[in-house]
C-alpha cells in the first residue's frame, strides 16, 4: 500500500486526515511548489486575505 504524502505545515496527511492520498492537495501560496493539505491550502489563503502574505515555511510545523 502506498503511503501517502505528509502536510509539511501541520503533519497531517494530504488532501485531508479523511480520505489520505485519495487526490492531490493544495499547493502552499509560500513557493507555489509544495504540496500541502486542503485545510492549510484554505489557511493561507484566508491568512493571505487578511494580512497580504501567508506564513512563512521557517513557521511550518517541522520547519527548521
């Protein structure tokens, strides 16, 4: 069984913890590269909204 892939902003699985690895998630706002979860992908977008930029990934769960 394939594992799938990680939200590197928060830890949980990608697109959602419901349904892991059923279809592909967001890409994060920060690079426009990276997959995240749906939940984050919907945060940085509100985040964005509300202060023009999403968090930055050095304050990504995880992040060094």
């Amino acid at each position: 069984m394939k594992v799938p892939p990680v939200c590197p902003r928060c830890g949980g699985w990608v697109p959602n913890n419901d349904t892991p690895g059923a279809y592909p998630g967001a890409l994060s706002r920060v690079d426009n590269k990276t997959e995240i979860c749906s939940e984050c992908g919907t945060e940085e977008a509100l985040q964005q909204l509300i202060d023009g930029a999403p968090a930055p990934m050095s304050e990504w769960m995880g992040m060094p």
